[in-house]
C-alpha cells in the first residue's frame, strides 16, 4: 500500500486573499506562557507577573522546556480544505444546507479517479464535453460516491501570484454532470472550483448577469454537493483510478467547510 500526499499547508508567510497568522510559542518561551496562565488564575496574578514574579523557574521544569504551543488565525478555505454546501448557501434542495460537521463520511473515503487536464491553460475553463472526453479516454464509467479529481498542475504555482490569479476553472455544466452520475465530492488543486475570482467578478460587474458569479458554488444551491480545494500533487497518482481518497475534514461548529489532510490510497 503507497499512500501519497495531496494536501497543501496553512502559510502565513503567503500572500493571500484571506491571510492566515500562526502565533508560535517556542518550547522555551512556553515556561514563560506557563507562568502566565497559571499566575492568571490568582488574584492580581498578571500584574505580579508583569513585574517580574514567577511561580516556576526553567530550571523547575524539564530540559527548561514546556510543550509547543502554535495558535492558528485562518479562514477555513485556507490549506487543503473541504466545501460543505453550506458554503455555497444557507439553503440547498429546498433544506438547511449541510455544514461541516454535517457532511456524511461516506462522501470523504471512497474510490478515486483522476482526469487528466494538464492540457488546459488559463484562461480555459473544463466544460461537460472535457469531462465526457476525459472519462472515455481512460475509458471509466462513473459509479454513484466515487470521488473525482481535477488534475491541472496548478499546485504548482502554489506560493506565487499565478496560483491565486491564473488558473484552470470548472464550468458549472461540468460539475452537474458529474452530480447526474451520483457524485458527492471533487476536488481541483487550484485556489477555486470556479475560475479565478477577480476576472470572475470584473465579469460580473460589467455584466451584472447572475450566472457570472461563483456559477459552480453556487449549483450548490441547487444540488447537493461538496468539493475539496488546493488539493496537491494529484500528478503522483500513478494510475487514473483503482485507488481510494481519503478527505475527512475537521469538524467545526457552524462553519461551511474544514481543513482536511487528503491522500490517495493506492
């Protein structure tokens, strides 16, 4: 068994459209943080500390080391990550739409296929006809829960700035297709399922034609759906199918999509 990374980290030494910040408590200074925490559950505890006073001492503790501590700011789309409809909006099939914590597992572990679009370039989209041509050429039927993979090689712009201005979309069309065939999650390994946002929304103002904006997040009003983004590595697959994928994303409450570590099980 070969299990092959497909997840890209939270940075916060990336320019982004929704930064992170990871506040770093070293092992060292976590004596300190320790001192802190404990003087503060006492009366005028944080003002003795302030003026020096400690509890403990780094020669108290082991090594003079407490655990590392990091503390993440992140929008949840940040990383590799899952969309729950819930994202896409507040209502889907004429129901509350599903959060994160809601999505059924089964939709998160499942068989694998990987298309192949490396042939794409911004700014070309994948439509219903690139997706039918795909699944011919590697001459694989869908089956219901089977979790799709839009390979582009945009994860290798990851870091730069075409990683968040030109890259390879998915048309809506596209997308419905694959839900006609009982699919339930997909994934690309670019910034979004749609194609980039500040052409898309340049778009949209210029026409102020509804279907201009997020049209494939926006199907999830419709259709039940999830799909992973900045997904990795997808090119590491070494054949189109015949592999499980592994998405499970982390609960939390009330948000519209969670972390995930994904990875293809070959």
């Amino acid at each position: 068994m070969k299990i092959i990374d497909l997840s890209l980290p939270i940075d916060d030494t990336l320019e982004e459209t929704h930064g992170a910040k990871i506040d770093r408590i070293t092992h060292a200074a976590g004596v300190d943080h320790f001192n802190w925490v404990v003087m503060g559950k006492q009366p005028g505890g944080h003002e003795r500390f302030e003026k020096g006073e400690r509890v403990v001492k780094p020669e108290e503790i082991p090594d003079a080391e407490m655990l590392g501590l990091e503390i993440v700011h992140s929008s949840v789309h940040m990383g590799t990550h899952v969309d729950a409809p819930y994202h896409y909006g507040s209502m889907c099939e004429g129901k509350p739409a599903k959060q994160i914590n809601d999505v059924p597992l089964e939709w998160c572990y499942s068989d694998g296929v990987v298309l192949d679009f490396t042939h794409k370039k911004f700014p070309q989209e994948i439509s219903k006809q690139d997706v039918i041509d795909a699944f011919t050429k590697i001459n694989y039927t869908l089956k219901p829960l089977d979790i799709v993979l839009f390979y582009t090689g945009g994860d290798e712009n990851f870091g730069k700035p075409e990683y968040i201005t030109t890259y390879v979309g998915v048309k809506s069309e596209a997308v419905e297709y694959l839900l006609d065939h009982g699919i339930k999650m997909m994934g690309v390994d670019t910034l979004g399922l749609d194609k980039p946002c500040f052409d898309m929304f340049k778009e949209f103002l210029d026409t102020r034609q509804k279907d201009k904006i997020w049209p494939s997040h926006f199907l999830g009003r419709k259709r039940e759906f999830c799909h992973m983004e900045r997904l990795a590595n997808l090119g590491a697959i070494p054949k189109p199918f015949g592999f499980k994928v592994s998405c499970l994303p982390v609960k939390i409450r009330e948000a519209g999509a969670g972390w995930c570590r994904a990875a293809a099980i070959v």
